[in-house]
C-alpha cells in the first residue's frame, strides 16, 4: 500500500529513521534542517514516500506568499534520493502536492542521488556544475590527478599540518567574527546570511569537521566539511585576505580525513558562475564535474499567474529567477 508522509522537523528519531538504507547527503539529515530553520524559521518537513520495501525521501520546507504556499528544498544539495527505483512515483508525488494545495516547488537535485525516472525533462533546469573528487582512489592516484601548482602548494603539506588547528571553541570564534564581513567582500548572495544560532548548532555536530590555519597568535583561514557515510560536502571556506595561502592545504586535510573515515566521495560545490575562477579551482583538484540541476514545478498554474502578475513577473519565464513572483528583483506593479 502506498503512504506518503510528512515528517516534522520535531520528530528526529523518525527522521532519522526514514534516511536507513537510503545513499543521502549532510543536507537530507535532520541536523541540516534543523540548522537551517533556526534562520529561515520555514516549516521544514522530511517528505517520505512508501510502497513496499520502496521509500523516497525528500526535505521540504513550505513558504506563504499572498495568502499562498509553495515548497523549496533547503539550503544544500538534496532533492529526492531513494533505495530502489519506482517509475510510477511522478503521479503519486504529484497527487500529494496537490492535496496539500501547493502552488509550485523549487527542488534542487544532488546529481549523485537524483532518479531521472522520477520527474520530466521539461521540468529539470541546469543552473550550475558541481565538482565532485573520488576518495576511492588512493592517495597518489588523487595527488596525480592534481594540477601542477596544486602539487607544488601540498609538497610540505606534512609539515604544515603540525599548525592546523582543530579547537572547534577557537575555530567557531573566528569563523561568526569574519563571517558576515566575508559575506560582503566577496559578494555573497542572501540565501548564504545564516544566523549565529544556525552556524553554531553546525559546528557543535560530530559530523562537521573544522580545520584552521594560520599564525600562532590567531586564525586566518577555517575550511568546514560536514558528511553522512555516503558523500561529504565541502560547507564553508572563509579566510581573510592573508589567509588564502591555506586553502589548499585545509581541503587536502578535509580529503584525507574523509578518506580516513571511508566517506567514497567529497563534494567541492561549484562556482557562484559556470566556470568562474572559483570553479576551475576546483577543476584543478583532479575533480569530476556534473550538471546541477533542480526541478522547477507548477501545480496550480492560474494562481502561479495570478501572483506573477500581481508582482509584474512573467510566468512563462522558466529559466530565470523561480518562482518568478519571489524573484529579489521585483517590487510589485504600480499604477
């Protein structure tokens, strides 16, 4: 029989229990979520779908607009994962949002984890790459896929690890000192403003690893990861101006400890442009790029106009900001 349930963000245990025997990432565990409502105080829910022995997963939350609601996944690479494929999924998905009234969803999808059988390629929109790095290979075969001057920065890599610091009391300090002031120099969009109360719940998880570096008498730079047994994610990379000597050495750290932990895959993230410089220096990494893609639904396509308009959107815009009515850009019409 099929079931199809929300589980609420208050309900850890059986969120947790709903990710058994499923591959996900840091941001499909309630830990993330939590995290992230403690700065969009969204409703935040675990989507669990059931036939069978078959169970799909998603993280949702459920924002208001004019009296309205529509669904987002949270911030991080989730979307839908599974432990089995359904290709009857698509109707049952699209009954449940029916029901529950919703006007459109923006789901982005982990390209390790997303099940094309699952939605239509009308709906799917690549807006960036990722770059992901095997940490099944060994140590060498991950050192020769290296560019040449990422080798030449990791040489004495084995002494500089004597000066990292792992004082998550320390680290944590440093990074909601220059975090906010980080955020600005380097232009960094909103959805990337989370509150202290977020990032502090981060850095105290057992699955979160910071690792800084710098001088003896402060921090310069902090490199974060966070990781589930199936697939680590880079989460944050700060430093000021003098610190970014370290980069390097903090992310091949990051790569040996997951390696250490049996982790089979990191995932760099992606540029905050396709193929900007922060993505080629991820490419330089030796690493494998894939489409990120996200789902961008409508399911009740007279209120989705009804409320572009209001706004002065154009609902037939599928390729820009989505849902176009909540774009940043837009102000409502006047006169």
């Amino acid at each position: 029989m099929v079931r199809q349930r929300c589980i609420a963000i208050d309900s850890p245990s059986e969120w947790r229990e709903a990710l058994k025997g499923i591959r996900h990432a840091f941001a499909h565990t309630w830990e993330n979520c939590y995290a992230m409502q403690q700065t969009t105080r969204l409703e935040i829910y675990l989507y669990c779908f059931e036939e069978g022995d078959v169970r799909i997963v998603c993280p949702i939350a459920e924002r208001t607009f004019e009296g309205y609601t529509d669904i987002v996944t949270p911030y991080g690479f989730s979307g839908f994962t599974d432990n089995s494929d359904y290709p009857e999924f698509t109707q049952h998905w699209t009954s449940f949002v029916q029901d529950r009234g919703y006007v459109c969803g923006y789901i982005a999808l982990n390209p390790l984890l997303e099940n094309s059988t699952y939605f239509g390629t009308d709906e799917t929109f690549q807006s960036n790459s990722l770059y992901f790095l095997d940490l099944t290979l060994s140590d060498g075969e991950i050192l020769a896929g290296l560019d040449r001057n990422r080798r030449r920065e990791l040489r004495d890599w084995e002494k500089t690890l004597s000066g990292f610091i792992f004082d998550k009391a320390i680290l944590t300090e440093f990074f909601l000192d220059n975090y906010y002031d980080f955020l600005y120099r380097v232009k960094a969009s909103q959805v990337n403003h989370f509150s202290r109360e977020t990032l502090s719940f981060l850095f105290s998880l057992d699955n979160v690893l910071m690792v800084g570096a710098g001088k003896p008498e402060r921090v310069e730079a902090v490199y974060i990861f966070a990781y589930t047994r199936h697939i680590g994610d880079c989460l944050f990379n700060i430093a000021l101006p003098e610190g970014r000597c370290h980069t390097s050495s903090l992310l091949w750290y990051g790569v040996n400890y997951l390696k250490s932990m049996q982790v089979p895959v990191l995932n760099l993230g992606g540029g905050v442009r396709e193929n900007d410089s922060i993505a080629q220096a991820k490419q330089r990494f030796g690493s494998r790029r894939l489409g990120f893609r996200c789902l961008k639904q409508i399911y009740r396509p007279d209120i989705y106009e009804k409320l572009c308009r209001q706004m002065c959107a154009d609902p037939t815009d599928m390729f820009g900001y989505f849902p176009a009515y909540r774009s940043p850009d837009l102000y409502g019409c006047t006169g």
